[in-house]
C-alpha cells in the first residue's frame, strides 16, 4: 500500500494545473527578448558599437525571438521536454558566449557572430513558447483563452521579473544581465522539463459517467481557479510595479531589494495553492463539491418546474438543454425539441452542401478554412499583416531602444523602464484580449478595432517620447507598451477568425514576420542612422566623413568611447516618423473593418432571425428554399442557436 505523501504527490503530479504552474514558470523565461534594452548599453560601451549596429542586434533579436517555424515543426517530432531542452541549450551557448565576449573572457568576436550568439540565443524562447502554449493547450482544451492570456502575459512580465532579480543579485554590474539571461531560463527549463506533459482533464476521463450537474460544479470550479490565477497575475503586475518605483523614487537598501525578490518568488509559487489544495485537502473539496452539487440540482429543478407551468413551444431552444435537461422534461415535449433542433440541423447541413457546391471553385470565404497560399491573395490578410508591421515595428523600436531613449533623456538606470514597459506589455495582452472578447462576443464587432484604439494610443505616446518633458518617459513607455502587448492578443483571434483553424499554424507564423520586418525597417535602418547622425553634430565630425565606411571604423576605433546623443533630439524625429507609421496603421485597421463588418453582421443577424441571417450570407444569390425560408420566419421557434459561440462553432462545420 502506497504511503500517504506517495500518494499525494502522485495526484499533485498528475493534475493539469500543476503542469499550468510550470508553464507559467517557464513562459516568465520566454521574454528574454525584452531584456535587450538593458543589454544593450553594456554592448556599446564594452565592445565600442554605434547605435546603427546596436540597432542591427536588435534586429538579429527580433529575427530569433520571432521566426519560430523550426519549433512549431520539431513539436511534432520530439517529445516536450526534448523541445524544452533544446531551447535552453541554445539560450545558454547564445547569451552564455555572449557574456564571455562583453567581459573580455574570450577574445573579441566579429559583428556578425555577435548577431548569431543574440539569434540563436533569443531563438531559444520561441521552443519555451511552444512546449508551453501546445501543452497547455491540448490540458485545457475548453479553455484555450484564459490559459493563452495567461502563458502569454507571463511571457510579456519576464523583463520586470528579471530586473528584480538583477538589482537583488547582481546590481550594479550591468555586464552581469547577460550572465543571468544565460543562466536562469536555462535552469528553469531543465527544472520542468519534465513536468510539461499531456494531462487528461478529470472530465474527459469521466466523459459518459458523469451527470450534467456534475458537470456544472466541474465547470464552477475550473472558473474559480482561473480567477485565483489572473488575481495572482494582476497581484504580481501590481508588487512588480510597486518595487519598481520605490528603488527609483527612493534610495532602496540592498536588504530591502533582497526582500522585494524573496516576495517575487512567494507570488510565482502562490498558484501551487490549486493543485495542493486538490491533492490535500481531498475532505474539503468533496464537501465543497457537494454542496455546489446540490445548489446546480436545485436550480435545475426550479428550471422544470418553470418549463412544466409554460406552453410547450418556446420562442428559443439551445443545444445545452437537449444535453443537459432532456432527463427533466416529459416524454412529448422531449420529443417535439429534439424533432425541431434536429430539423433545423438537417437544413442547415443541407443549405451548406449547396453554398458549398455552388462556390466550390471560388474558394473559401471569410471565416472558412483557409491555405497558405489561398490566404496571401486575400486584401484582409495584408491588412492585418501591414497593420501589426506598423504598430508591432513601432512598439518594437521603442523597446529596443528604450535604454538609449532614457539615457538620452538624463536617466541613468535604464533597465527600470524596462521592467516598467514590461508591466505595460502584460497588461496590454491580458487587457486587449480580454476587450476584443468582449466587443466580438457581445458586439459582434471586428477585433481590429482594438489595435486601431492601441496604435492611437501609442501615437501618443510617441510624441510624448519625442518632446522628452518631464514625466513623459514614464507615460510614453506606457501607452506604448500598453499598444504593443495587444496586438498579440487581438492578431491570433483575429487571424483564426477571418481565414479559419486549420492551417492557423502557418498563418499565425507568418504574421508573427511583421515584428522583425518592422524592427529592420524602423529600429536598424531609420533609428539607427538617425541617432548616430545626431551624434555625430554634437561631436562636430563631418557628416560625409561620417557616411564612409572607413573613415567610421577609424572614428569608432580612434575614440574612447562611442557615439553617445544627449537630449531630446535625438530621438525625435524617429519618433514622429512612428507616430506616422501608427497612423497609418490605424487607417489600415479601420480598412479591415470596413471590409469584414458583414462577417459579424452575420452574428448578429442570427440574433434576432436567422432568415435575415441567410439573406446576408447569400449576399444577393438566389435561393431554392426561398418558400422555407419565408416559413421560418413566420416561426419564431425557429430562432434558437443565437449565440457568439455558435456562431463560431459554424466556422467549424464549413
């Protein structure tokens, strides 16, 4: 017979939140990419590079942190801790070798292999990314938002994480950011690796043995938990805030930064609460079930009693009654629902066939399952790509040179702003997934008019960043931060939306493109240039001199220090040029709008009557059950699935 801690770790290690916990974990590593504009002042002043060539590295950066095809490919292939493994030992030879070279540990390498050790080093977070969000998500399949906008917003938190840890551990050695970039998310990814696996929910093992009542406490329960855990998230977001604004307000003692981390460890291992509590407290949780049980019984049978006083025909019938109460209802009436919904369903089977026949060599419309190839000759697909390449390059050009921004301006410890934007970053993804959910759910309206408001937002806040007033760092890195965290929340859903879920794999990593491709065009060609031309008329050189490649290197190599810019002025016309680029994109998202607001308006015809519903969808095309239609509208049972996630759930039978 197993002993009692035997037994309890077993169910510990077998319970699907615990494997959440560890992907949370291992996702607050997978945002290394956000430390660069904290690394990268240490890389121009140890090694001598000018901001066009910082500026180049980040874009390397982008380019690892992004292209994330090799992992979704090997995903398939290996096993997840085998996944996992092979993202920390790239993370560790990248920024390891790294740290070697800007400490002068090894002799100096070639600005190219820089670029390589920076790539192949961020690259190691987009294995974390995918271990953690298949794994997770294939646990919770009935549950795929929250845990993304979980996974993903720990992932947005890893620069204000890391910053603690390095002002607890490390301060004031900023040559030491890379040794811990290169350390920590490796020892983490072995601790998990393991942890990280497929695990059953409790209802799809019981799946046929459990009543509907059941069912329900299951469901209340799972709610209470991602409760727990996004107060947990916001909790952490808020002590991550606080700490970080009394060491720049105040002068923090090193004890008292030692603390502020030892409470940062005590919020990340807070969720373990879920799955000890079901492993432990087993009398409780029954007890709890229990009563949940009986309330769920109670009001199912106050339903009955409700349906059994009302007429036997109702203005509206959802599929989850025929599931859930069909054992409550009598025996006619039982019947004369299930006869209805079924007669509905064979319509709409049969409706489908002949649309689908009819457009069978136009391909596939808006909200069908698209290819690769069928999605790149779509305007919608463009839209969304050009509109993340403006809002997505500009954020990016900020964040890879928010370093050099706060320096510029006379701020001298530029990782707090980089842990700040981190914060705005997470609550940018939690905050515009869950908005856009709302304005698609109970609007029905297009997603991109949220990334319209974000790159607004971050107009904004560019011209604040570019006059440099006081205060303006702070808010400037905030609405920019805020912007660049939603658009990956809003792009996925809008993506899976527009062109389906059946290659969403490819879709999505092509979009994913935008973010080094804006990132080369705005931070490595136009900040760059910009900057070091700057620099070069507060150091009185000669600009042609400047633009030839000899004479640079003799510059670089004859001074002793590197171009350095001070003032507001040095970022400002970069600034205003992404205040442009986040106008445009806006235009493009109202585009995007314009041309899939009948997609939603679908939806929400289907709330009122679907045969207006069908009209749309034929848009002008004749119809051979015109008669039928006529009838069901004279029928106002027939308006019964009238929800935003049938209205998905179509997108899966097309």
């Amino acid at each position: 017979m197993a002993s009692p801690s035997r037994d309890a770790f077993a169910k510990i290690w077998n319970n699907r939140w615990f494997v959440l916990v560890a992907a949370m974990w291992l996702q607050a590593c997978a945002g290394i990419g956000y430390m660069f504009g904290a690394i990268s002042p240490v890389l121009k002043t140890s090694l001598g590079y000018n901001q066009k060539q910082i500026n180049r590295l980040g874009v390397a950066k982008d380019i690892g942190d992004s292209v994330g095809l090799l992992a979704g490919f090997l995903c398939d292939v290996l096993p997840t801790w085998a996944l996992i493994l092979l993202g920390a030992l790239q993370n560790f030879l990248g920024y390891g070798w790294l740290w070697l070279t800007v400490t002068h540990r090894v002799p100096p390498l070639h600005f190219a292999l820089i670029c390589v050790l920076i790539g192949v080093g961020t690259n190691g977070e987009s294995y974390f990314n995918t271990a953690a969000l298949v794994t997770c998500v294939r646990n919770f399949s009935d549950n795929r938002g929250p845990v993304v906008g979980i996974l993903k917003g720990f992932a947005g938190l890893s620069g204000a994480i890391f910053t603690l840890v390095y002002t607890a551990t490390f301060a004031p050695d900023q040559a030491s950011i890379s040794f811990m970039v290169a350390v920590i998310p490796t020892s983490v990814a072995i601790l998990v690796m393991f942890v990280l696996r497929h695990v059953p929910s409790p209802a799809a093992a019981l799946a046929g043995r459990s009543s509907s009542a059941e069912n329900d406490v299951t469901r209340v329960q799972e709610s209470q938990n991602f409760k727990f855990v996004y107060g947990v998230c916001l909790a952490l977001a808020a002590y991550l805030l606080i700490t970080i604004l009394m060491q720049d307000i105040a002068d923090v003692s090193h004890t008292v930064t030692v603390a502020f981390a030892y409470g940062l460890l005590f919020l990340l291992a807070l969720p373990l609460v879920i799955p000890f509590r079901a492993a432990v407290m087993t009398t409780e949780s029954t007890s709890s079930k229990q009563t949940l049980l009986e309330d769920c019984k109670s009001r199912k049978e106050k339903h009955t009693h409700n349906n059994h006083s009302s007429p036997p025909h109702t203005d509206e019938v959802l599929f989850s009654e025929l599931e859930d109460e069909k054992e409550t209802w009598p025996e006619n009436e039982r019947q004369q629902r299930l006869d209805r919904a079924s007669s509905r369903l064979f319509r709409a089977v049969a409706q489908g066939a002949i649309k689908l026949k009819r457009r069978q060599k136009a391909g596939p419309r808006r909200g069908e399952d698209f290819t690769m190839k069928q999605a790149a000759v779509k305007a919608d697909f463009w839209l969304l790509f050009f509109s993340v390449v403006c809002g997505a390059g500009s954020g990016l050009m900020v964040i890879d040179n928010l370093g050099q921004i706060s320096q510029s301006l006379g701020f001298a410890n530029a990782h707090i702003f980089v842990s700040m934007l981190s914060i705005w970053n997470f609550l940018g993804r939690i905050g515009g997934g869950y908005v856009s959910e709302i304005i698609a759910r109970d609007y029905v309206f297009p997603r991109p008019i949220v990334m319209a408001a974000a790159q607004a937002g971050m107009a904004i806040g560019h011209v604040l960043l570019a006059f440099g007033c006081p205060g303006s760092l702070y808010v400037g890195s905030l609405l920019v931060g805020l912007g660049y965290g939603s658009h990956w929340s809003v792009t996925p859903a809008t993506a899976s939306e527009l062109f389906g879920l059946k290659h969403f794999g490819i879709l999505y990593n092509v979009l994913t493109i935008a973010n080094p491709a804006g990132s080369l065009i705005f931070s490595g060609l136009i900040a760059g240039t910009l900057y070091d031309r700057e620099a070069q008329k507060q150091r009185g050189l000669n600009a042609l001199a400047f633009s030839s490649v000899a004479t640079e290197q003799f510059v670089i190599q004859n001074t002793d220090e590197a171009l350095l810019c001070e003032g507001a002025i040095c970022f400002q016309e970069t600034l205003f040029i992404m205040t442009g680029v986040c106008i445009l994109g806006i235009v493009l998202n109202l585009v995007l709008v314009a041309r899939t607001l009948p997609v939603y308006g679908v939806g929400v015809q289907k709330r009122t009557c679907p045969a207006a519903a069908a009209t749309s969808a034929r848009n002008g095309n004749s119809n051979p059950n015109a008669k039928q239609s006529q009838e069901e509208e004279r029928n106002p049972s027939c308006c019964s699935i009238t929800t935003y996630s049938a209205f998905q759930s179509s997108k899966f039978l097309s």
